[in-house]
C-alpha cells in the first residue's frame, strides 16, 4: 500500500507512527493509500524547522522573496494538468472542476507577487520638532494552515502565499482524506527557491492538530472546516497565546424575487448547489423562492438536474464525481429519509448510488419546513432544498437568522432590490446574480456570525493583516539646541 510521507527541512520524510489513515479513491471505493499520521515528535521537528529557517527567510530581501513567488507562480501554472489530476484522484471532483480550483489558488500566488507594494508602511515627517513617526510590518515567526478536504489545494494557496512572503515560515496540515497534493506544492515551493524548512507538511488528523496547538513556536494557527471544529481551535488556540482565525460552516441562501430570470436563476441554482458534489463551503444549499417564482423555479431546477452526468473522472463528460467517502455519502443520503421536505428529485435513484464508488445523485427537495434538519443543519452534500418565502422582507429575515453568514445571493432584475439586500444582509459575501460570490484574491474571504472566529479574513489584504504585526517607530536624532531634560508628557510643538 502506496504510503504518504510527511514533508520535513524541505524533504520527504516517511513516518514512524503505528496510525495509518486510508485514503481512498472516491470513484471506486477502493483504498489507494494511507496516511502514516504523524507522531508528536514528527510535528515538533517540522515545527522546529520552520522556527529554524524564519530568521534567514525574514531576512531575505523584498524582491527576493517576490522573485520566488514568481517563480512559484510559473510552476504551478505549468503544471495545473498534474495538480488537477492528482487532486480529483483522492477527492473525486472531476477534473475540470479540479482544474478550476488550481486557476483559483494562482490567484493567490499572484497578488502575494506584489509583496513589495503590500508590506509598505507609513511615514509622517515632523510629527513633533524633529520627530519623525513611521509604521513597520513584520512577520509573527511561524504559521501554521490547518486545511480542509474539499479544496486541498486552493486553501492552503490562500494561506501560505502571504504567509511566506510577509517572511513568516509555514506548517501545512492537509486533510487526511487526500493529502498528495500538499507534497507536490512543497516540491514546486523548494523548486521555486523557498529555503530548507520555511514550508513543512505533516500528515495526520486530530492529534497533529492538538499538537500544533500546543506547540510554543507557532505564532499562529488558521483554519478551514466545520463549525464545531472551527470554535475548538479558535478557543484552544486563543488559550495558548496564538493568533487564530478559523473558518467555519455555512448554509448559504440564494434569493430569487419574482422579477428574476427563471432561466438564469435555475441555471445558477444547479450549478451552485450540484458542482463539487455539493461539497463547497459556498455552495447554494437553500434557494428561498420569493412569491409566485417558486413554482416556475422548482419545474425549472427540477429539469435541468435530470440532464447532469454524474461519473468518475476518468469520464470526460462527466460534470460531477462521488462524494469524498463512503460515511459521508451515506449520511448525507440519510436526509432525503427525514421529514419536514417534499423530495422532488431523489439522487438515491441513481444506478451509480448503488456501486461501489461513492456516488449521491443530486437532489431536490420542496416545500422545507425551517425547523426540519434540511435547513438547520449543513448537508455538505448534492442536496438543495426550497424555502418558499411570501415577501422579499421574510427572505431577508431567513438570511439574517441563520446560524451562519459565509455567503449568500440574490436574482433580480430590480437594481433598487439588489442595492438595498446587499445593506440589509446580515453575511461576509454577497452576490447579485452571482451565486457563489467568492471573492477575487485582491479582496479577502470570510463569513460572519458561527462561520468565522477571529477578527480577520483569509487571504487578501486581511491575509496579509493576519500575517504580520505593525510596529510603530519614533525617532529623533541628536539636536544641541532641542535637547534637555522635560519629566512632562511627551506633546506635539
């Protein structure tokens, strides 16, 4: 059985553990691989090789750490085809989607390119007589990325380009569900010139995780995952003295007024709720059709969820793959079982549901009940329910009673309408006539309320934030004629 190292002082490094974690191939429900999850040891040691190599990478010039995100940039660019493949081989989203993913994460890697710009700080001249007062951003020493299994490669994209190139080191943690990727980034990273130690990998679940928690040379600690795990390594994290910010569930809303184009809306509904699987921190969970539009919006979703192919990667028409294992399949078809919904269109028919593979056919359910499971609790599945919603105001008021605020949209052809969501909307992302409004990697991205912990977003300019401190300096140089002895406050002349 293929087994997957660790990633130590810029090579691979087998692990000495007695734990192995499967990994499996989605598509067929076969194990390909396993995790040899890491020891405390093994985590301390790659710990202790970023702590090493931060001072050396902190000291590197500007340019010089831009020069290897360039570097970096054109690597990953030319190898998108073995990325994506990799990827959507223990995921199982298909390869284009894959493909797509890779094409987000560059994102990433190219505005941390623009390091120089990014870390300038601010200079006033003559803040007092002779005094002058600037700002200075510097690195926090070593980071930690703590990484979920829906995007293994774009996730640790958004948190590792500003990491390392604000001059912190890095110690990635992959999901243990499909971790290979991890390891080909740190190739192209030490290929791209990143010194010996500045990125680490180790393999593991839970118990690396406690460890990097607990570790006294990790400065910070950012996370992906789901709520509950979200809340536990922001307080755990906070505890020890670290920085945290930790992202959590969703149960994204799309609002669709009755003005909008059906088309378009169902379209967009499909596409969100259905692609990856359903298995998107920004997927479209719950459509909340507004007034007459329902009827005519359900036949519409309904109709174009029976002309998606649902297969392997290995098929070229497929559009979406299996779910990421065999529990998590079942427990998300478990739901189309439970009441408070009409299931329109049931993905347990499908003839591959019942293969050997771990494949949910997408499905539609009508008519959701707020209190039934359907909409309190995040599927993370290709289920998409219907909340059907008399005025535009009770459709706002669902969006802002909901548990979560990642994300959240609105179909309109009513500018007014729009402008006027986009103010009252109680959530981090909006988008109108967007469904899935992730962000350009010049912005930043987070929710609010039970979908984030911390004060900060990922990546972007509150990524940079995250990842550095400011120091402010005042200074003045020797003066015969300003000097003397003053025991009163420090005031502005």
């Amino acid at each position: 059985m293929r087994e997957i190292p660790h990633w130590i002082d810029g090579t691979e490094v087998s692990g000495t553990g007695d734990r192995r974690l499967p990994v499996y191939d989605p598509a067929t429900g076969e194990r390909q691989a396993e995790v040899v999850a890491a020891t405390g040891p093994e985590v301390r040691a790659a710990v202790r090789s970023a702590a090493a190599a931060q001072p050396g990478w902190r000291a590197a010039s500007l340019s010089r750490r831009a020069e290897v995100m360039f570097r970096f940039r054109d690597l990953v660019d030319g190898n998108r085809i073995q990325l994506a493949t990799l990827l959507s081989a223990e995921h199982g989203k298909t390869v284009a989607d894959a493909a797509g993913e890779v094409a987000r994460g560059l994102e990433n890697v190219e505005f941390a390119t623009g390091a120089p710009h990014l870390l300038k700080g601010g200079y006033s001249e003559q803040a007092a007589t002779g005094v002058d007062v600037y700002s200075i951003r510097q690195p926090l020493g070593v980071v930690a990325g703590i990484t979920p299994f829906n995007f293994p490669a774009m996730v640790p994209m958004w948190m590792f380009c500003t990491a390392l190139v604000a001059g912190n080191t890095f110690v990635l943690k992959p999901s243990e569900k499909d971790p290979s990727v991890s390891l080909l980034l740190a190739d192209l990273l030490r290929r791209a010139g990143l010194p010996d130690g500045a990125f680490n990998v180790v393999q593991g679940d839970r118990s690396a995780v406690e460890a990097l928690i607990a570790d006294p040379d990790i400065a910070a600690l950012s996370f992906v995952g789901s709520t509950p795990v979200a809340r536990s390594v922001y307080e755990a994290g906070t505890r020890a003295g670290k920085r945290v910010q930790a992202l959590g569930g969703a149960k994204n809303h799309m609002v669709v007024l009755p003005d909008a184009d059906v088309d378009a809306a169902a379209d967009a509904a499909v596409s969100a709720g259905f692609g990856s699987a359903g298995e998107r921190c920004m997927a479209v969970s719950v459509v909340v059709a507004v007034g007459a539009v329902a009827d005519r919006l359900v036949e519409a979703i309904a109709e174009r969820i029976g002309r998606i192919r649902v297969g392997p990667a290995s098929d070229p028409d497929a559009e979406m793959g299996p779910l990421i294992t065999g529990e998590h399949r079942d427990r998300v078809r478990s739901y189309l079982d439970r009441p408070g919904g009409q299931v329109v269109v049931d993905g347990r028919t499908l003839p591959a549901a019942d293969g050997p593979g771990f494949f949910l056919g997408p499905s539609l359910v009508d008519h959701v009940a707020t209190d039934s499971a359907y909409y309190t609790d995040e599927i993370f599945g290709p289920v998409l329910s219907v909340v059907r919603a008399r005025t535009y105001d009770e459709a706002v008021a669902l969006v802002n009673t909901c548990e979560y605020g990642n994300g959240t949209a609105i179909f309109t052809r009513d500018g007014g309408a729009a402008r006027r969501f986009q103010y009252d909307v109680v959530c981090g992302m909006v988008g109108v006539n967007v469904p899935i409004p992730v962000p350009v990697a010049y912005y930043s991205f987070g929710g609010w309320k039970a979908s984030l912990f911390g004060d900060l977003h990922v990546y972007g300019p509150d990524g940079l934030a995250f990842c550095t401190r400011t120091k402010v300096v005042t200074s003045r140089w020797p003066d015969p004629a300003t000097s003397g002895v003053d025991l009163g406050f420090p005031k502005v002349r």
